[in-house]
C-alpha cells in the first residue's frame, strides 16, 4: 500500500507526454531549482519509473526523426545500443533534463553544450591550414560555465572506462581534463592569448602536431574520394546519393546563403556556382536522421582539383534550451543554424570561412566546407600516459573557448575568465568535478542498461 508521501513524491513527478508541454514543464523546473525552491528531478525517480522516463525523453528527442527518416532514426538507436559511451554521446536532452537549473550563481558563457573527447579534432582555418580544437557547436547555448566542464568531464570518464582503464585511473585522467582547463584560463586571463589563439603545425604539443600533420591529405585525392573530376559529379556509394536533378533548386539556396553570409570572394569571381548536389547518410551519432547534403561548388579556377565541397546539415534546436534559468533572449531561436555558426565564430579564432547557414524547404540548415583536414585522435590507440596528455590538451582547448565567449556577452563588464576563476576555489571545484563524474556516470550506465533493454524489444520501432 502506498503512503502518502510515496502518492505526492509520484503527482510531483509526473511529466506530461507531450514535446511542448515537456518542454514547458523542465523550464518551469529549471525556474524553481534556480531559484531555491524545493523541486524534485528525473534523478528522484525510481528505478521502473526512470525507465520509462528514458524511454519517453528518448522518443521525444527522436520524434521529428522517426517520421522525417526513420531508417537514419533507427540507425542512431543502434548505434546507441553499441556502448555506454556512444549512448552519452547521442543523448544530450536526457542527460541535461537532469541538471535543469543547475549551478545557479556561476557565471553564465555561451557553451558548447555537448564537450566530449571525439568533440575535438583537426579542421581548417581560414586560409585552409589545419588547426586543432573543439570541432563540434551542435548544442551550444548559454549556460554556467561549469555545465561544460561536467560533461566533459563523464565523457573522458566513460571513454577511459571503455578503454580498460580502472575506476584510479579514470579518476586521474579527468583531473587532467580539469586541470587543463584551469590551467588555460589561468594563462588566458594574464595575457589574453585566447584572442588569437590557434593550435597549429607549428605551436602544438606533439601529440597535436602529429595529429595534423596525418590530417594533411593531398585535396586532389580527396575530392576524388567523393567525385568523379571529368565529370563534376559526385559518385554514388551506399553513403552518397546523387541529386543532380536539384541543381536548380540548389543554385538558390546558395545564392541565399552567399547573400546572407560572409563569404570570402577570393575564391568564387561572380557568385558561387553549384556543380551537383548529392545526399549524404550515416554521419555522427547526435546528427543521425536529419537531412544532409553535399553541394559541390566551383573553386578559384576552372581547374576541377579546386572545387569545393561543401555540407549542408539540418540544425535542430540546442538540448540546454530552456533549463538554464535567466538564460539571454537573443538565441536566434527563429534560425537554429544561425546559434550554432555564431558559436563557431566565438569560439573559434580564424575558423572556416564557409561557416554560416541557409534554409531549404523552411528547414534551418548549417553550412560549412567538408574539408581533407578532418581527423581526430582515435582513442583506442592511447595508452594511460597519452590519454591523460589529451585530456589536458582538450580542457585547454574548452578553455579558450570560454575565454573567447565574452566577445559576444554585452552584460559582461569583466572578461570571461577572470569571472570564472573569481567563482570558484580550484582545488574544491576540481573535487566536486570528479564527484559528480562517478555519481554520473554510474546513473548512465544504468540508463543505457534500460535502453538496451527496451531497444531489444521494440520500443523504438513504432510510434
């Protein structure tokens, strides 16, 4: 028989079924733990109940997905079932539901939202050299600083766990994120280096170096990986399919972009001109079943070897959105491409110039080149010295983005990191760090757990 505490812990729990409305309802909450007010979370669930929580959060992030593709939605829950970290990786909503309102009080910066160790990687700058840095602005938002911090932190936790690396370990290896971290802002708030900060050939560590210097493919080979160069076109496989009937359509949609963007003009005398166009499937984990296209563009000369390509991917509204309380208002929420290229910009300094956005179908889609230099550490290959040693590496690359975040916050009369470095005490924040890390991480493997069981069943299948 139920008590009466066990019948209101249950109303006070019971999150409505329907996207806006459970949107709505973790705004609210986020509003009443910021503000002091006793309100329990999705971590106060029992266990049967948080399973059917994941389920529901999980069909709610994937909706738009299962009906716009559901093959590339059901994709992404295979995926999913495949480890504890891929599970992380693609569900940011259900783990930041569970934080709504969080670390009130710390300073707020434009985030990346979704800090993970394959986050980072090698992409080209402006003059097309390649750089090394946070690689992935999907999910940025403002929120507290420290939201970033955390979940990189649960990712190189998880991502140590799978590579064999025991509980001590794992412990050192995120104390190394976080340190590096700090250790970055520390530097940045005495000689504002972020500002022109680039991790390039010839400043990086050699881990780094070695890195870019693998990721230096020779463009003519890889524009022949995708396209056949006598005939401009690109070349079907099981992930590349040929819309060479949409040029027209295509041609406008870029037209728009150009106009709308900054665009170097160096490289297209006249206007960008569209070549072919193809689908692109099966990219990432977060992105899987959202529309993507590949739209091959005229270089800076008739020679075929300097096309361009270029990736359109469709921009879907952050997982922070809505449960940071006092959040700013100008998001540019009517065009979620939009936030993400000016994080981009932020956070990156002298990134890829065809960052931007468009629209196509009254859809929001991000723009950007599909460039050689697109390479990142492959995990499995580091041994404990070396895992720590990019954990460092990658808390240093957050922090310059961090520091970098006040360019874009009118309300900060102090710069970025000094803010941050004045709200915490570094020796307890490194510790509460690493405590919530385990606490975390141990809740997402049982999430996964739970999914991995409903995925066997069907529960995803049909809606």
């Amino acid at each position: 028989m139920q008590t009466i505490e066990e019948t209101e812990l249950e109303k006070e729990l019971e999150i409505p079924e329907g996207e806006a409305d459970r949107t709505e309802y973790f705004a609210r909450l986020a509003e009443k733990r910021a503000s002091g007010q006793f309100a329990l979370s999705p971590l106060n669930l029992s266990d049967e109940q948080r399973r059917l929580y994941v389920r529901e959060t999980l069909r709610e992030d994937h909706q738009f997905r299962i009906l716009n593709r559901p093959e590339g939605a059901q994709a992404k829950f295979d995926k999913l079932a495949n480890s504890v970290f891929k599970f992380f990786r693609g569900t940011a909503l259900l783990y930041y539901r569970d934080y709504a309102g969080d670390d009130v009080g710390l300073p707020v910066v434009f985030s990346i939202g979704d800090i993970h160790p394959e986050n980072f990687g090698v992409m080209p700058n402006e003059s097309r050299a390649p750089i090394f840095g946070v690689n992935d602005f999907d999910e940025a938002y403002y929120a507290p600083f420290s939201w970033d911090v955390k979940r990189g932190s649960v990712g190189f936790w998880l991502a140590a766990k799978e590579n064999g690396f025991k509980k001590k370990k794992r412990k050192k290896i995120v104390k190394k994120f976080v340190k590096g971290y700090l250790k970055g802002l520390r530097e940045f708030s005495r000689n504002d280096r972020e500002k022109w900060h680039q991790m390039r050939m010839d400043n990086s560590p050699k881990m780094i170096r070695k890195l870019l210097k693998s990721a230096m493919t020779d463009r003519e080979d890889f524009l022949e990986e995708y396209v056949d160069l006598d005939k401009a076109r690109f070349r079907p496989t099981d992930e590349i399919v040929p819309l060479t009937s949409d040029l027209e359509k295509f041609q406008d949609v870029m037209r728009r972009y150009e106009d709308e963007n900054d665009i170097p003009e160096r490289d297209h005398n006249g206007g960008i001109k569209v070549k072919d166009v193809a689908i692109k499937k099966d990219s990432g984990t977060a992105s899987l079943g959202l529309d993507r296209y590949f739209v091959l563009i005229e270089g800076p000369s008739k020679d075929p070897t300097d096309d361009i390509i270029l990736e359109l991917k469709q921009s879907r509204r952050s997982a922070l959105h809505g449960l940071v309380q006092g959040e700013p208002g100008y998001h540019d929420d009517d065009h979620e491409a939009g936030r993400i290229a000016r994080s981009h910009a932020i956070h990156l300094c002298g990134g890829d110039p065809y960052y931007g956005k468009t629209e196509i179908d009254g859809k929001s889609f991000l723009v950007r080149e599909r460039s050689p230099y697109k390479e990142g550490v492959d995990l499995d290959d580091l041994d404990f010295k070396h895992f720590k040693k990019y954990a460092s590496i990658c808390g240093l690359s957050l922090a310059v983005a961090h520091a970098r975040s006040d360019q874009d916050e009118e309300d900060m009369d102090e710069e970025a990191e000094n803010l941050i470095l004045e709200s915490i005490i570094p020796d307890v924040f490194v510790d509460d760090v690493i405590r919530f890390t385990k606490v975390a991480a141990k809740r997402i493997k049982r999430d996964y757990e739970a999914f991995v069981d409903d995925h066997e069943l069907g529960a995803f299948q049909f809606l």
